[in-house]
C-alpha cells in the first residue's frame, strides 16, 4: 500500500529539483518559497526513512535511493496526467463509438445493469451490443470489429493474442415449465431427460462441450428427441408450451425462474460450471469509453453476486 502521507506535493516538488538541481530555481518554478521547499523534501525523506538528495554549493544531485525514487516517481505522475487527460478528453470528445460482443446469459443478467450504470455518465457513446456464438464473437474481436467480448472463457488456442479478466461464475440449467412430470419424480436421475424433447446448444455454443461431458458421465448417449438451437425466444416459449427440457446457461433464464414461469430441474450440474468474464485484444490499449463501461460490467456482476 502506498503510505497515506506521501501527497502529490511531496512527489511534484522531488521531480522538480530533480529535474533543475537546485532548489532556488525549483522554488521559482513552483512558486512557492527556497524554505519551502526545503521543508517538503525533509517531510518526503523522514516518510522513505532515506536521504533523497545530497547538497552541496553546486546545488543538489540524488542519491541513489534518490535514482530509484526518481525512476517510479516520473512513470507515476505520467499515468496520472494522462489518465486526467484521457478522462477530459471523454467528456469534450463528443460523440464516441463503443461495440461490444455478449453472450446472451450475460446480455441477460449483467449487461443490462452496466448500460443503465454506463449511460448516467455524461460521455455521449453509441453503444452497439451484438450477441452470438463465442467463436463469432472472438473472431470480430480479434479483427478489431469488436472493443470487447463479455462472455464465458474460451479455450485456450482461441485466446491466443487476447486477455481475459474474470468477474463471475456460471453453471448449466436443465428447465422445464411449471408442473412438469419430472418435478414429481425424487430420483433426480439425469437420463429420464431421454425421454422428453430436449432442447440443446449447437456446436458453436462455448457450453456445449461441458453439457457433452456432463451427459456421457451419467451415461447419456442418445437423446432421440433433441432440438438443437441457440434461439432464446424459441426455447423459452416452446418449453413453455410442451414438456421440453431446455438446456441453457443459467443466466438467460435466471429471471424466468425467479418469476416462477420455469423451474430448474434438481440435478448436480457443477462439472458446468466455467468462469465468466470480459475478452479483450491484449496488444489494444483500451479507450476512456471502454474502461468506464468495463467498471460498470464490474459493478453490476459485484450486485448480482451480492443478490444471488
């Protein structure tokens, strides 16, 4: 942690007589007195517990604590000018552009809490918000079509040249409607599913391969039945409407289960569970615009896990 005492004078008036070799031109130059200055850079050194400086008639040279200081002091104070930069830049710019990929279990659960937290700022950005497949998504991403991917982790030869930083976890539900017949069965046996249309993710799904070693360890082969789709419309009303079982990140149907208009079959699904996060080109520096919209992905993940 960074020692409370030390203040933005301290380091401001270091690199100033770092800069000049003396203190009476680094007093002129920050307009305040020799003593003055004299008197922060004591206050500076008794907090690093060091002499930064030796003086001598010629003026000032650093000590090599001094070098050190000098080294992180300098990088520091840049990231800050430019981060106060890159923050007045977003606000006078105008009108900017930011497009972002999403899973829909995360367009459904997380995305929609960050657009309102994102738009209360007063930075005038076109959001576009594109949802498909994992692979689609990354694929544009790494074009540069896309600022950013909010999804589950990809494998690793897909995130070759990409960064991932983690906000959550999710799992797999197996829904059914209300009063379906294997909410009356306490086996929780996941092969009667076999025996009633099952609807599942196609092959570009990211949770596909969990759900296909989910089944083979409970034996499950064969599902005669299957609808394969990615249509969260479809699969909400038609299981709504028959006695389908919708296989489906937990997070597109979250709200549904909440209101009671689906209900999660009882079955051990947390070999499906996989990380959640944000993708980005690791060689892309990310724009004022992203990085406000990242913190409030952040921020609305940090509420549903509190909810939860």
């Amino acid at each position: 942690m960074i020692d409370p005492r030390v203040k933005y004078r301290h380091v401001q008036c270091f690199l100033e007589v770092a800069r000049r070799r003396s203190l009476v031109k680094a007093a002129d130059a920050l307009s305040i007195t020799q003593p003055a200055v004299s008197k922060t850079l004591k206050e500076l050194e008794d907090i690093l517990e060091v002499r930064l400086f030796e003086r001598s008639r010629k003026g000032v040279s650093l000590t090599q604590f001094g070098e050190v200081f000098l080294h992180y002091a300098g990088a520091s104070l840049a990231a800050l000018k430019q981060g106060l930069d890159s923050v007045a830049q977003a606000r006078m710019s105008g009108e900017s552009y930011l497009n972002v990929g999403v899973l829909p279990s995360v367009a459904a659960r997380i995305v929609p809490g960050a657009v309102q937290t994102f738009q209360s700022e007063s930075v005038e950005t076109t959001l576009t918000l594109i949802t498909g497949p994992n692979t689609f998504l990354l694929s544009r991403l790494r074009v540069g079509e896309l600022d950013l991917v909010v999804g589950r982790l990809a494998d690793p030869e897909q995130m070759a040249g990409l960064s991932f930083a983690h906000l959550y976890s999710e799992s797999v539900s197996f829904v059914v409607r209300r009063g379906h017949p294997l909410l009356y069965e306490k086996s929780g046996d996941l092969g009667r599913i076999a025996d009633f249309p099952v609807l599942y993710p196609t092959k570009e799904a990211i949770i596909r391969p969990y759900i296909e070693r989910l089944l083979i360890t409970h034996g499950i082969t064969r599902l005669p039945k299957r609808v394969e789709t990615i249509s969260n419309s479809f699969g909400r009303t038609y299981t709504l409407d028959t006695d389908a079982v919708w296989i489906i990140s937990s997070g597109v149907v979250s709200r549904d289960i909440a209101a009671g208009e689906l209900v999660e079959l009882p079955l051990e699904t947390s070999e499906t569970t996989g990380p959640v996060g944000l993708t980005t080109r690791a060689d892309a520096p990310p724009t004022p615009a992203l990085l406000m919209f990242q913190s409030a992905l952040r921020a609305s993940a940090e509420k549903m896990s509190i909810h939860l």
